[in-house]
C-alpha cells in the first residue's frame, strides 16, 4: 500500500468487492484499518473513519473534520465552529467604545436639557427683586413728603406719621426681603445641586476597570501554558497523567478563560454612568423635594424657611421665634402605586405643636389639624397618629431625635416608628385613613403654641419603595 492516491486499487477484506475508500482511526492490534464505505455504515463509531480523497485533496491550512484523534469527539465540532464563525475582536472592541461614547453623549445631553429647563424655571430676575424692594420701601411716599413744600410743622408730623408707619411694618418688611434674599441665594447657589465631578470619576474609575482586564492577561498566559501542559501530557501518554484528569483540567482552564474575557462588559459601563442621573430604588432621593417647597394659605406660613443642602443631603425647616401657626408643603406628588420612607431629625426639643404628616393636593386650604392625616409631637393629641402597632403611644421628641415616617396610599396608612427611643410604631387613627384614590403632598403643620419656640426640623432621607 505505497499509493493511497488511488484507493480503488486495493479491496476490501471483508467487502471483497469494494474498493476501500477510508482509514479507520481508532482501532485494536490486529484490526485491518483500511475499510470500504460498508465498513463506514456498518460501524456505528463513524466518527473514528477519515476519507481518504478529503485527506488527498486537502490543502494546507483546511480543517478536517474528526481529525487528528482525540479524547474528546466534541472538540473537532468546536473548533470547526469556531473556524466557520472567525469574529475581529479588534473591530468589535472600536464598536462597543464608539457606542458606549454616543450613548454617554446622549445620556447627558438629554440630562443638560432638562436640568436646564429646572434652573430655568427656578430664575429670580433683579427687576422683580428691585420691584419686592420698592414696594416695602416706600420711597416714592417718602420722597413726596419731602418734596411738598409744606410749612415745617406739617412737614414735621407727616414724616413722624409715615416713620411711624413703616416701624409698625418692619418685621412684615424684614421677612419679606428676607425670604427674597434667600430666594436669590438659592438660585444664585442652585449650580452647585449639580455636582458633576463625582459622575465624572465613577465612570474614569469604570474605565480604569478595562485597563484592569488587560493586565489579567498574565495569568490568563499562565493558565494557557498549564493548558498545554496537559494537551503535551495527553499526546505523549505519560504514565504518571490520569487522562481524565488531564480533561477536566483542560475544561477548568478553558472556564476560567471564558469567564476572564466574559468581563469586558461595556454595557455594565454605560448602564453604571445612566444610573448616576436616575434615583434608584431603595436610596436616598430627597433631590426629588429640593424646588418643590409651597406654603399654605394661612396664618404665617410663608414666613417658614426652606434651606436645601446638596452635599448633605438635606432640607432644613425652620420656624422661627416670631412665627405664630404655620404650614409647608412639597409639592412632589405621592402616589398609591409607591410606597415612601421618610426620616426627619429634631435639631431642637419639639416643646411646640408639630405635625407631620400628608397634605391631599385636592384641598390644599386644609391643615393636618384639620384632616388628622398626621402624628402631632411635643404635645399629646392622641387623635394625630394616635393608633398604636408597637411598644407604646409617643409624641416627645428630644434634640437630634429621629422619626421615620412610612407612607403607604394604597393601604390608607401613614406609620410613625421611634427611631431614637423606644423603637415604638404609631399611626393614623380609623377614623381618620387616607384616601387611596388620592394624591398627597409631604406636609409639616406648626401649631397655636409656636410663637415662642425656635424649631428646626431637617428632612434627612426620603425614600420610594416598592414594599414597606
């Protein structure tokens, strides 16, 4: 058998007039290895039969299919896989990098606009401030007097009766350009609400992950050389290798390098930047109040101070000494489908009437203390959350206290849990549910007894929630 280039010049020993036509690759000592196209369909291992005009006409560089012999059958339909389906990493790595870059473009060009749109809306022009301010001063009136060419005794008494005047409005006056002052420092600070450097070192830190992968390839070149080692082992059928040891070492290495390339994730890149414009769930988004601060229509409400602090995240309220009764309100809409958590600290010792609770936008006239849809501190009024679930009723709270404040529509209840005391929980009285088919705004109530207390209360978290 010196020319296997013409097969049919040789028969077949057990087909004696077939002309052989394949090698059989796996085979016992004395076994003949040169077979007929019977032989092939008789035996059903016709994965260990090659044909030889494939071998004859084969060109370097081509793939043969359950050639060379090997443990695994498998690994020829892996390979033949591999080489049917030749991917350019190079072309795919360009693709994900410009597609990651045009998303992040997008995601802040998106996120520009609408800020921008906010800051817009949120704008205190220097006409209206100068308006506010002429309208408290007065200095037409002043300059009319001045300028009336009355005898000195006349001029005398109507200056001392408009002097008199404005003294009787001098704290309204205060408050007044007061709270305009702070309205103009709010805006004039509102860039810094926006802080982009954090997001920026999020993603530079994703980035620097990629590079990370890159120097993994050491111990990727590692694993590659114990890889071969056993492949070496394999062919030379050491007597000190368990084949099928060898094997699933094989199998071990070559997870271990899918599992090392399977984290160059770009989309886990794009998707941490996106989440840094977005409020996940479960955490502290009290960004969603900041703005959203209105004032009832009673009594000295609007004299009630509003300070929002980006960086800590927080929002002061603060009532002070001269303020009588009073209620505020943020017009952020809470809905039956959310739940909400809610944690306000006590910056000093609640001796007045405050209440916290929901106000229904349907009826912004009413107070808490009309609705009951609170729980009243510093004083006891057992009809304010007055239902106990836990421990005991409570209405002290002390400076630094915290109350947390658990909102669920749907259910018709607000929930009062003591954090820094007794751990105690509370809630809205029967007679007095929430609406489930109602939109509620969070609400602070100050009461009769205000006036001689200095009272600030900060909002320190305010959470959405699918369950509470």
């Amino acid at each position: 058998m010196d020319n296997l280039k013409s097969p049919q010049l040789y028969s077949c020993k057990k087909h004696v007039d077939n002309k052989i036509s394949f090698l059989k690759t796996t085979f016992y000592d004395q076994e003949d290895i040169l077979k007929c196209g019977q032989c092939a369909i008789e035996d059903i291992s016709i994965k260990d039969y090659i044909h030889i005009e494939t071998v004859n006409n084969s060109k370097d560089g081509s793939f043969l299919k359950y050639w060379p012999p090997l443990c695994d059958e498998y690994l020829h339909d892996e390979i033949q896989h591999l080489l049917e389906n030749q991917i350019d990493p190079i072309k795919k790595i360009e693709e994900n990098f410009n597609n990651l870059k045009d998303d992040l473009v997008n995601l802040v060009e998106q996120k520009k606009k609408s800020i921008l749109q906010y800051v817009l809306s949120q704008k205190v022009k220097h006409s209206e401030i100068l308006q506010i301010y002429n309208g408290t001063s007065k200095i037409s009136k002043l300059k009319q007097i001045l300028a009336s060419n009355k005898d000195r005794e006349q001029t005398h008494s109507d200056l001392k009766d408009f002097l008199s005047e404005m003294n009787q409005l001098k704290q309204q006056n205060t408050l007044l350009l007061l709270e305009t002052v702070i309205r103009l420092k709010r805006y004039n600070q509102i860039d810094g609400i926006f802080q982009l450097d954090p997001i920026k070192k999020i993603i530079q830190n994703n980035l620097d992950k990629l590079e990370e992968q890159v120097l993994k390839n050491k111990e990727l070149d590692e694993k590659c050389k114990d890889i071969k080692q056993s492949i070496n082992a394999l062919i030379a059928e050491n007597s000190h290798y368990d084949k099928q040891s060898l094997i699933q070492k094989f199998y071990d290495g070559a997870n271990y390098l899918q599992k090392q390339y399977a984290m160059y994730e770009f989309n886990l890149l794009k998707r941490t930047f996106s989440s840094q414009f977005q409020y996940k769930k479960n955490t502290n988004c009290i960004e969603k109040l900041f703005g959203q601060a209105s004032f009832c229509d009673y009594q000295q409400s609007s004299y009630i101070k509003v300070l929002e602090n980006s960086i800590e995240k927080k929002i002061a309220i603060i009532k002070h000494n001269y303020v009588n009764q009073g209620c505020i309100y943020f017009k952020y809409e809470l809905k039956q489908f959310k739940k909400y958590i809610i944690r306000f600290q006590f910056n000093h010792k609640a001796d007045d009437w405050i209440t916290l609770g929901l106000i229904n936008s349907n009826n912004l006239l009413f107070r808490l203390s009309d609705s009951h849809h609170g729980k009243a501190f510093g004083k006891q009024f057992d009809q304010f959350g007055g239902d106990i679930v836990k421990g005991s009723y409570f209405f002290n709270v002390n400076e630094k206290d915290i109350i947390e404040m658990k909102v669920n529509i749907s259910n018709q209840q607000i929930q009062y849990i003591d954090i820094s005391q007794s751990n105690s929980i509370n809630q809205l009285n029967k007679e007095f549910l929430l609406d489930k088919e109602s939109t509620y705004y969070l609400a602070l109530d100050f009461g009769t007894n205000s006036r001689y207390f200095n009272t600030q209360i900060d909002i320190i978290s305010f959470k959405e929630v699918d369950n509470i």
